[in-house]
C-alpha cells in the first residue's frame, strides 16, 4: 500500500504503483488545478511541490507528476496547487504576484508557474534574481510572454528572503506563502516512515534493492517519456527513494555516489561545489528544475542517449561504476567498458548500478554542450575533460563526447595522446585530428555528420580557451 500526504490528506492507496501523480490527483482525487500539456516532462504545467524528510529537515522540491510514479511519492508530501490555495479565497503572495505584474492571460501555465515560485520561496536556494529565473526554467508559456512572468518571479525575492535557518517553513506560514496546516507535515511523515519502518521489521522485508525484479525504475524521466502507458502496470523495482543508494562520500582518493543521486543533489553538495567551480554554469544546461530533482545519475547512464549529459560528464571524470544484483553479488566495471553498443550495455537484466565513484585527483574539469536551444533541451554535442596538470604538462586527462558516436563516447586515443603534452594550440590542433578519427556521427534532426564533427572540434577547443585562456599559442 502506498501512503503519503496529499496536500492535507493522508492517503492510502492499492493503485497500480506505476500510475503518474498526475493522473491520481486529477481522475482519482478530482484536483483539477494541476494540467495536463505535454506528457513529457518539458511544459511544466504539470508542476506539483514534494515534501521529503531529509534526516531532520523537511526539503521540497519540485517535479513534473506527469512522469512521477505514485511508488515515488510513497512517505512523502504531495502538493497541488489546492494545497496551497487559501481558505479564504484570497490570493498568496507569489499568486498576487503573478496578477500583478500581467503573469497570466489564459492560464494553463499560471498554476505550473505557481508552484515553482512558491518552491522557490521555500527552499534552500539563495533568493537571488538569478535564483528566481532559474526555478521557473522548467515552465513554459505560450501566450503571455515571458518578461512579465519574470517580473513576477523577481518581486518574489525579498518576501522569499524574510526568513532564516529551521524556520523556513514556519516563516513560509508567516508569509502566507503556504497554509498553516504545513507546520505539522514534518511530524505527520516521521509516523507514516515510522510505521513503514515497523512494518518492514515485522515482516521481515528487505529494503535493500535488487531482490525480485530485474526492471528498475528511478526518477522516471527516460521511462515515462519512452512507455507512459506500460510503465502503469510494469513490475519494476523503484530505486529512486532507497536510501542505500542516496548518498555523497569524500574519502582521501575518491568521490563515491550512492546511484540514486539526482542532478539537483551535485549542485546542492558542499564536495562538487568545491571540485567543480563552475557547477552551476554547467549543470543548468542540463534539463530543468523540475527534471533535475528527479533524474538520477543511474537513470542517465542506462538510458545509454549517446547524448546524456551526465554520462559524458562522468566518463571524463574516468567513473567506475558498481553492479549488484539479487544474490548481493558485486562487480565494479569502468563506465567508459559500460557502452558496448547502441543501447547495448555490459549489464545482465537482474544488475543494477549501486555505486559510483571517481578519483578527485584531477585539477582542471570543463563541460561543454550545444543545443538547438540554449535551455531544456537535449545536446546536439556535448563533452567534457578532466586533466591532472603537474606544471605545464598534463599529467593525465580524460576527455568525453556525446551526439558523435552510436553509444557515449570515451575518447581513450585522444585522452592517451594528451599525457605528458603542454597545453600549447599545436597540442590542441594535434588532438582534433586524433577526435576525428575516433568519431563516426550519425546525422539526424540535430544536424548532419559534419556539422557535429565540426562542432567537436570547436567544443573540444573551448575546453582549452575555457580553462587555460592565457596559456594557448
Ligand atoms: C523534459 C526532459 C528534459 C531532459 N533533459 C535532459 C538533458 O538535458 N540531458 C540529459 O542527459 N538528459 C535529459 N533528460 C533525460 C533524463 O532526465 C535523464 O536521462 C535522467 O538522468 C534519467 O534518470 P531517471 O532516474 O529519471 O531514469 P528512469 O527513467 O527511472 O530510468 C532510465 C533507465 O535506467 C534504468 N535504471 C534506473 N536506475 C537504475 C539503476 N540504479 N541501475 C540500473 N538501471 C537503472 C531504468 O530501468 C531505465 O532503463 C531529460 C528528460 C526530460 C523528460
Ligand atoms: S504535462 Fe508537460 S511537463 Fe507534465
Ligand atoms: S498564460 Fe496562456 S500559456 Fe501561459
């Protein structure tokens, strides 16, 4: 049975763990205020806040329920827009905000923008202007235009501001941001977890992953876009919430990540803001708000998308990955072994990524990536490196490339060819002419076959002019 708070109802429900929270808000709970655009996780109309308790603090976090399993939102806050709204039929500030500023003309997307805003207000996030663009990043509009919605998401940055430290939600209150009934959802999911914690004990249930079913499922992000209507009654194993898999470790050599990491958890982590500086710069090129809170690094890598991102951020970190499977068995395997194939992977059906881990020894990261448009879209060419500089000389590097090959794509000639050369523009001119005998694109919408050989090259060039600008002649 599946048991969470909706808005401020308890619920239970028997319902096929694989139905979307879209579906059971508007045909099962008759809460209509969250719509229905694209399906796919691009329109953001669908936009709902998630509650999850996080150690001692109550963290939400926005996500697209059209490509959200219920299983997902098992132990957790689910808020709809009717969970926000208040009794008095008066407007919140961030609904306030919108009508202000003109944010609104037909209004299929206002409830979408609603709900990111309202996040925004009660996150973690800095209340900066860029901050407040940035929550909105995954909701489009089609008829108002974005400028005033964006005046609204501005105006938002000093109420969001007016509070500090554990009192977040209360001050959130304070604001009639949310309604009061949020002051005891942190307590309401501590007995719900509790009595799952019991249950399990007493049945004697193992909540490890990987014991019955070879399918698993995670964010759901490639699934649900690929096979909504089979992924209702798929027999999956949902990995997304097992907390043996939701970690981030720094030991004296390594960087080790439970599988179930999602994309916003990197750019949240105090270990990847310090080993990539331009974290933020990078990772906003990569899918949405929305989209990040759900899409793990597991999911990235087994979707095997010549052109995932985070698959080609961590092949240039040179990533190992670890397998297991039912028996607990383990094996660990270099991601860059991983891709024998399009979309054939050195996995059996019953293994499932545990564990991610690479060395921090590297002192320069770069990530590239063009798409048809800057924001919430997938690569036409992506690719990253990592060097090991002692000096002038690269010690060691480790360069990746999507959109270029049928499978990511490690470039282990070019990688090999660069040890031991100084950073010099013949060393780089050498190493384009190594690329494009490792490459073989395959045209498509996004571009012909030169085009993308092309767009390496420059790609490949920008890591330089980005990490080393004064040091290139
Ligand atoms: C609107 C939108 C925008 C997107 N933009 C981008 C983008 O800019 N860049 C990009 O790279 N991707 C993008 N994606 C794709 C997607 O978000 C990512 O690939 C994501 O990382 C997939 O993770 P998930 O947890 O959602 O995977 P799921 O959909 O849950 O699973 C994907 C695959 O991985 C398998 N799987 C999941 N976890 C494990 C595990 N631990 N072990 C073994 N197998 C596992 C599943 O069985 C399935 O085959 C976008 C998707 C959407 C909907
Ligand atoms: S309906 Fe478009 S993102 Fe969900
Ligand atoms: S107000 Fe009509 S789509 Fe945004």
């Amino acid at each position: 049975m599946i048991k969470f708070i909706l808005n401020n109802q308890s619920v239970e429900t028997a319902l096929p763990k694989g139905t979307t929270v879209l579906d059971f808000v508007r045909y099962h709970k008759n809460l209509k205020g969250t719509k229905i655009g694209c399906r796919e996780g691009d329109c953001g109309a669908c936009t709902i806040l998630v509650g999850e308790l996080a150690g001692e603090k109550l963290k939400y976090r926005t996500m697209t329920s059209c490509l959200m399993p219920i299983s997902n939102a098992d132990g957790k806050h689910i808020v709809t827009v009717e969970g926000i709204n208040r009794d008095d039929g008066g407007l919140t500030p961030v609904q306030s905000a919108m009508v202000e500023t003109s944010g609104t003309q037909c209004g299929f997307c206002t409830v979408g923008f609603v709900m990111s805003l309202t996040n925004f207000c009660i996150d973690d996030t800095p209340k900066t202007n860029e901050a407040a663009i940035s929550a909105i990043d995954g909701n489009i509009c089609r008829c108002t235009g974005y400028k005033s919605i964006e005046r609204a998401a501005l105006s938002l940055c000093g109420t969001a501001a007016r509070r500090n430290g554990d009192a977040e939600i209360h001050s959130a209150i304070g604001n009639e941001i949310v309604p009061e009934y949020f002051a005891n959802i942190k307590e309401r999911l501590s007995e719900i977890l509790n009595s799952r914690f019991q249950i399990a004990n007493s049945s004697n249930r193992n909540p490890e992953p990987g014991i019955q079913n070879p399918k698993f499922l995670s964010g759901g992000t490639d699934l649900y876009v690929q096979r909504p209507e089979e992924m209702v009654y798929a027999d999956t194993e949902n990995l997304f919430d097992s907390a043996a898999l939701r970690f981030i470790n720094e030991t004296d050599e390594f960087i080790e990540l439970g599988a179930s990491v999602v994309v916003t958890d990197l750019l949240e982590s105090d270990v990847f803001n310090r080993l990539f500086p331009n974290l933020y710069k990078h990772l906003k090129l990569v899918s949405s708000t929305p989209i990040r809170n759900m899409a793990t690094l597991a999911g990235n890598f087994v979707n095997a998308s010549p052109i995932g991102d985070m698959t080609a951020w961590f092949l240039a970190l040179d990533a190992e990955i670890e397998l297991s499977d039912a028996r607990s068995s383990t094996r660990t395997l270099p991601l860059k072994d991983f891709y024998l194939g399009y979309k054939q992977l050195a996995k059996r059906e019953d293994e499932f990524i545990s564990k991610i881990r690479f060395r921090k020894d590297f002192t320069h990261f770069n990530f590239e990536k063009v798409c048809k448009r800057t924001y919430l879209d997938i690569a036409s060419v992506n690719t990253a490196i990592s060097l090991k500089m002692s000096g002038d000389v690269i010690e060691h590097a480790h360069v990746s490339a999507g959109g270029v090959f049928a499978t990511p794509l490690y470039l282990r000639k070019t990688s090999e060819f660069l040890k031991g050369k100084e950073i010099s523009a013949e060393t780089i001119a050498q190493a384009n002419e190594i690329i494009q005998t490792e490459i073989s694109p395959i045209p498509d919408v996004r571009g012909s076959a030169e085009y993308k050989r092309l767009l390496l090259r420059q790609l490949f060039t920008a890591h330089f002019v980005e990490l080393f600008k004064a040091n290139i002649q």
